[in-house]
C-alpha cells in the first residue's frame, strides 16, 4: 500500500481524483474499475458533485460493498476513517502511533 501524507488543504483529494478518472467503464459492480473511498456520505456527495463524478466513482466507507471484485480502492482523509471505525468500537482516542515505511510518500 502507498500511503500519502500531506498537510490538510495540499492536493491529496485532488490527486485521489485524477487517479479515480483514469479508471474506465466496467460491466460488474461498481461499474468502474477504479473508486475512492470516504469517511461519510455527506464527503462522498460533495466528492462527486465538485470533481464531476458518477455516483459509483465515489462511496462513503459505509456505503461500500465488500463483494466488488477486481476494484482498484483510493481512500481519502484514511485518518477520519480509522478514527470513526476505533472510536466506535473503543471510544475517543487521543493518541495513535503509526509507522511510516520507505513505500510511503512523504512530501
């Protein structure tokens, strides 16, 4: 997995959608065979609405299907994600480590 990481407001859902776009039309679910995963419905839609993508380009984590096949997945805002799914299952967290390796990138 790559991880970018980038200050907030730096390009990184920007770049999430050129990658999306150079996806194409497939025949099975999701209809692409590339999407971008988000925390929430309300990002997904606003995704959508402000790149110019179909409804299956983009999904709220909670909205993806775990049956989709042969789907390249980007996710956005990974942190939002990590901290809703946790906090739900442990409650707040105020601290959290990670490790960064030489495949990520960093700018």
């Amino acid at each position: 997995m790559k991880l970018v990481i980038r200050p907030r407001r730096s390009g990184k859902t920007t770049a999430a959608v050129e990658w999306v776009k150079q996806g194409r039309k497939t025949k099975s679910f999701p209809g692409w065979s590339r999407v971008m995963i988000t925390h929430d419905a309300r990002t997904a839609g606003l995704v959508r609405s402000q790149y110019g993508l179909d409804e299956n380009q983009v999904f709220a984590i909670d909205q993806w299907s775990r049956g989709a096949r042969n789907v390249e997945i980007v996710i956005d805002n990974l942190d939002l994600i990590v901290e809703r799914i946790l906090a739900y299952r442990l409650g707040p967290l105020p601290i959290a480590f990670a490790t960064w390796d030489e495949g990520s990138e960093r700018d």
